[in-house]
C-alpha cells in the first residue's frame, strides 16, 4: 500500500519543522505548505524552503496571499513589534503580532490541498502553553475547524473520508518541542523564529518570539544553533 499523504503546514518556525518531522516519523508522504503572505521579512519563509528540501517533502508549495493589503498585524503592517516584554505580559492578551485569522486562512489553503492530493491528513505546529496568546492555537480552534473541513468538502460529503487535523505538539511546552524535535533529528538551525532579524543577519532576542524561543532552549538545557543579538 503506498504511504498516506500529509499536508504540512511549514512557516519555518521553531514549531512547525517538529510537526513535520512527527508526521514524517508517523510514515506519511509529506506535502509541505508555506505561504508569502507578505510578512515584515522573508527569512522564515527561506527557512521553509531549506527545511522542506532537509526534511524531504514530497512537493514545497509556497503560496502568495497579499494579508498586507488587509493589514490589522505588526507582522504585516508598519506597527512596531514589541520588545523585551515578561511572560507574564505576553500571558496577558493577544499581542500586535497576531495577524487577523491567520491560521484558519492557512488551513483552509491546506483543507483545498489535501482535497485535491486525496490526503485526509494536515498537520499543524500550534500549541498552547508557551504561545503568544493567539486564539488559533488552541484546542478548540483546531477541533472546531476539523469539523467544519469534514462538511466543507466534497471528499467528505461524497467520498466518506474523514479528514483528521493533527497539533501534535499542542499540549507541549516550547522546551518539550525542542527535545522532541532534536530526538526526531530536525536541525534547527534551519529554523527562524524572529519577528525582526537584524541588519547583520541575526536574531533580534527581544521579541516575543525570540523569548519564548531562547526559554524552550534554556529549559530544554539545549543550545540554539541560531544566531541571536543578546
Ligand atoms: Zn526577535
């Protein structure tokens, strides 16, 4: 019997490359799937695309979506990141770098992708303990948009198939996710987590996506391979 497919959804992040990998690990034919959504910088989507090739994806497709011309994120409009803030502060409400309904607009890219590969499988890396208090990170979010994918398509309707959202690393801290990752050998240098590289090519190490990222590290007791400016 040929290997199930997967449809992988990839940003480049630190979380999305051990998604991958368990999907990988899981025995599925890989299909990664990134998108040029018109975010600050293109370093994380060039992460992508060194990931897909180091983790074998059977097809990288990066898709162009212009969410800069809808805006409302410091991600995709001219709204500064903020910098240095505590856990807590970052525990507190949604920050700035949320972009509007992001992941239900990549999911449903990738809904219409595993339709059309006869895929019933799509993996995402949210989670929800050491997370920037998206709301579509949450259990909820993908339970509720897993039921919705099985009355949205044609191959659940008709062809009785059963589409399956995977967050494999959604109960997992960020510390939990670089264990994980490194026993499933991704190499994370490959990965980019900043909001705002520097002009020298590093990471910031202020952001909240750098924090969360150098605490995974620390209390994984791993070193990251990424440069980083603090
Ligand atoms: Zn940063």
């Amino acid at each position: 019997m040929p290997a199930r497919r997967a449809v992988i959804l990839l940003s480049g992040g630190l979380d999305s490359a051990p998604a991958f990998a368990v999907a990988r690990a899981e025995g599925f034919d890989c299909y990664a799937l990134s998108f040029d959504y018109g975010q600050r910088h293109d370093r994380e989507l060039d992460s992508a695309r060194r990931l897909a090739a180091a983790l074998a994806a059977k097809e990288h497709l990066v898709l162009r979506l212009d969410l800069r011309a809808i805006g409302g994120s410091a991600l995709t409009a001219d709204i500064p990141v903020p910098k240095g803030r505590s856990h807590e502060a970052m525990g507190a409400g949604i920050p700035v770098t949320y972009v509007p309904a992001r992941n239900t607009i990549f999911l449903s890219h990738a809904l219409a992708w595993a339709e059309v590969l006869e895929s019933q499988d799509i993996f995402i890396g949210v989670n929800m303990y050491d997370f920037s208090g998206y709301p579509d990170c949450r259990a909820e979010y993908i339970a509720a948009f897993e039921h919705m994918a099985n009355l949205a398509t044609k191959a659940g309707v008709e062809g009785g198939s059963r589409l399956t959202i995977h967050a494999p690393l959604i109960r997992l801290t960020k510390a939990q996710i670089v264990q994980r990752g490194t026993e499933l050998g991704v190499d994370f240098g490959l990965t980019w987590s900043c909001y705002e590289p520097q002009p020298d090519g590093r990471a910031c190490g202020a952001c909240d996506s750098c924090l969360l990222r150098q605490k995974g590290f620390a209390e994984a007791g791993l070193r990251d391979p990424v440069p980083t400016a603090h």
